[in-house]
C-alpha cells in the first residue's frame, strides 16, 4: 500500500505586509488541499557596504529572527490551529535559502516585495530570483495597497 504524502509549501517570510500576504495565501491553500506549509525566515547578520555591522554585545541575530518570525505567524494564524504552520529560521542569504528549500517542496510562495529597499533593487528581487531558479512551481503574491 503507497502512503499518500502532503504537499509541502515553502512560504518566504520577512515581515514585510507581501510576505504577510504570502502567508495568508499559503494558509488557505493549504485549507484547501491539505497541504504542510513551512514559513522560512533566513537572516543574515546586517552588513554595511560590505562590511559585517558591528555586533553590539549580547546581540542575538538568531533569537531575534525567530521571534519575529514566530510573532509574524502568530499575527497571520490568529486563534486557527489548523493548518500547522512550521516556522523555520535560519541564517543565510534569503534567495539562495528559499530556492534550496524549493528541492523538497511542491510550492514555493513569496511576496512581490520585501524589505529590501536600496540594496533590493541593486542586488535584483527576492521574487524574480525564486522564479528564475525554483525546483517547484512559484507563486508571487502582491501586498494590499
């Protein structure tokens, strides 16, 4: 007998309101279908022109990105307990982490817009980069205006 396996859906997180959205997304869908949603957060320690930022002593870059992350799931999910959300945080840089994640999903969800700002622009979109090199089908979902 073959064990039917969920679907897994990868869902970028950054706090930004199009990340939020993309959340929202992955959660419906995943009522609908059942599916397993993995909310990432990837974190890197803030850099300057290149140069690591100085670290302020008793800094915790990774605590602090899974609170946010967790804090961001828990303002998405409200009281539901269902779907089941994962959150996962890990350092790394957030194009590179997402479409690695995308090798073991069937569905990698992300916002339009981040927070990248100036050096968004200048290196090039979280999202085109996920839809140029995802393993799995990607969706690009806008924030709210």
């Amino acid at each position: 007998m073959v064990e039917n396996k969920s679907e897994r859906v990868v869902v970028g997180i950054d706090g930004s309101p199009a990340s939020l959205e993309a959340l929202r997304w992955a959660i419906a869908y995943a009522e609908r279908t059942g599916a397993e949603v993995e909310a990432l957060h990837a974190w890197q320690i803030p850099t300057t022109y290149g140069t690591p930022v100085e670290v302020v002593p008793g800094e915790r870059f990774a605590e602090t990105a899974e609170r946010a992350l967790k804090g961001s799931v828990a303002e998405v999910l409200g009281d539901r307990t269902a779907p089941v959300v994962v959150p996962v945080a890990e350092m790394g840089y957030p194009p590179k982490a997402l479409v690695e994640r995308s090798k073991e999903a069937d569905l990698l969800v992300v916002g339009s817009r981040g927070r990248g700002g100036l050096a968004g622009t200048l290196l090039g979109s979280v999202s085109l980069h996920c839809v140029t090199h995802a393993a799995c089908p990607v969706v690009v979902i806008r924030a709210a205006e």
